[in-house]
C-alpha cells in the first residue's frame, strides 16, 4: 500500500514492505528498516536502519504537527485511498456540483456543528468524530450550504460513510 507524506513544499511517496519478516517502508526503491515505539504523551522513538530519532507528534484538523529531533513540520499523512478520495471530492467541488463529506476513519459522531441550510465557508469544522478516543474534526473543503445532513450525533460510522452533502449553490439575491 502506498502511503503519501505531504509537507508544505513536498510530497513523499512510501511503499510499505516487508524484508524476510522485518517492516519497512520502500522510499525511491530504497528499502527502510523501520520499528515505531510509542513512549506515551505523543511522544515516539522512530529507528530507522538502525538510527534512532526522536519524536513528538500531535495531530489536529488532519494534519500531524511532528518535532522530529529540534526539526518542525506540519504532515498530511494519507493511504491511496484516502488521497483518490480527497482528490474526487475536490475535483467534484471545483466542477461546481454538490460535495459529499464522507468519513475518513470509521468511528462515532461526537457533534454536528452546522444545521441544514446554514452557509458555510472553507476551512469551517462540520462534523467532530471520535475516533480511538480522540476527537477528529472534519472541515469544509469550500464555501457552500449544508443541503443534507445524512447522520444523528451518538451514530457510529463506517469509513467513506456519506455523512452530509454540501451544495456550491449560494443563495445571493
């Protein structure tokens, strides 16, 4: 499965592998050793071909904001999936037609925070779902109106579950 790493001025593309039972990531046909040990209060130890680094990972609106020994950076992890997904919501909303806001992990609906009919923006929080304990916020993509909301709060959910459907129609007179 290919996983993409996208920072703000690159996107890294990861194959996961496995080398006579050890796990590792193909990175530009060049195979990594890997092994990930959680040390608690986001706080990891990633080897890497036997180099130790140390991490402090947070996650927020999607993004993963990771220390990686003194250095910053701000990621956007995604599987094929999720990215051919993103990329057809996207491609869909920029044709001017309805967007579908499906879930990106299965879970439980924690909140809806938009109601049908209220104008949203880009970048507005629609939907908060839990998931592992944690509480994911699902963002709006562009400007629109909630047309449908298609989930109560307490539901759980299957990933790319249509949650609600928003419509680039304003309603300017």
């Amino acid at each position: 499965m290919k996983i993409f790493a996208e920072t703000r001025d690159q996107i890294l593309t990861f194959q996961l592998s496995n080398r006579n039972g050890t796990p590792g990531l193909a990175l530009g046909g060049r195979h990594l050793d890997y092994e990930f040990i959680s040390l608690g209060n986001n706080r990891f130890s990633l080897v890497i071909d036997h180099v130790s680094h140390h991490l402090h990972i947070v996650e927020e609106s999607g993004r993963y904001h990771v220390h990686l020994d003194g250095a910053y950076f701000s990621i956007r992890v995604e599987d094929e999936r999720m990215r051919a997904l993103r990329e057809l919501v996207a491609h869909s909303a920029a044709a001017g037609g309805d967007q579908t806001v499906v879930a990106p992990i299965p879970g439980l609906i924690s909140r809806i925070l938009v109601t049908t009919g209220q104008k949203i923006t880009a970048g507005e929080p629609l939907i908060i779902l839990e998931a592992m304990k944690m509480e994911n916020e699902l963002h709006a993509e562009n400007d629109g109106i909630i047309k449908k909301i298609l989930v109560d709060t307490g539901r759980p959910v299957e990933k790319n579950l249509p949650l609600l459907v928003i419509s680039r129609e304003t309603t300017e007179s």
